[in-house]
C-alpha cells in the first residue's frame, strides 16, 4: 500500500512531503506513548497517533517511519510542521478517530491479500 492510498481509506490530507504520495508503507503501528513507538514500530510503517509535538518527528526519523498520521482532528504547531518539512519527514491528517482509521487501513491490508 501506498502513502496515496492510506489518503483515500483514511480521507486524510497531506501536511508535509506532498510529492510523497508514491511511498510504499510496510505498515502501521498505533500508539500515543513515544517509547513504545521508539521500541515497536517498524521501518517504513505509518504511525497512527494524536500525539502533535515535535518529537514525533524525531521518532519518525529515528526510525525510518514512512508517514506520521494525526489521528481524531489532531492539526501540528508551526514548529512541528517546520521540522517535518527540514527533515523529510511526511505528516498526514484525518478527522477519523484513530480506532476508524486503524480499522480502515487493516481491512484495506486484508482486502489486498
């Protein structure tokens, strides 16, 4: 699955890396606790979390994420969004609560099996 099609299952909206749509995703992982996103997730995932800080962008960098996505109508600060832009790193966003979201995508997984 591609960062474009995480898009239309979650009707989400890009927030940064918007020539990113193309990104494969190896999957997600979703969590709000940083160290357990640090210690779980895996390279190339989406993270799925209303965590808007700007460390959120040091995790996706450490590890390679493929995508941060802000669940349940959380929007990122100035700042976040700034250094997401400097690093490379792609934020999305969504209205959708975070367990339709992850519902949505899970069965797009099975779907494609």
């Amino acid at each position: 699955m591609n960062l474009k099609e995480v898009l239309e299952k979650t009707e989400a909206r890009m927030i940064t890396g918007e020539s990113e749509t193309d990104r494969e995703c190896r999957g997600f992982y979703v969590s709000d606790l940083l160290s357990d996103v640090m210690g779980n997730a895996g390279e190339g995932e989406v993270w799925l979390t209303i965590q808007t800080h700007s460390n959120v962008v040091a995790v996706a960098l450490l590890l390679n994420l493929a995508a941060v996505l802000f669940t349940a109508g959380a929007e990122p600060d100035a700042t976040t969004i700034e250094k997401a832009r400097a690093e490379g790193v792609v934020l999305l966003a969504t209205a959708l609560p975070t367990f339709e979201a992850a519902g949505r995508l899970y069965r797009a997984l099975m779907e494609e099996k």
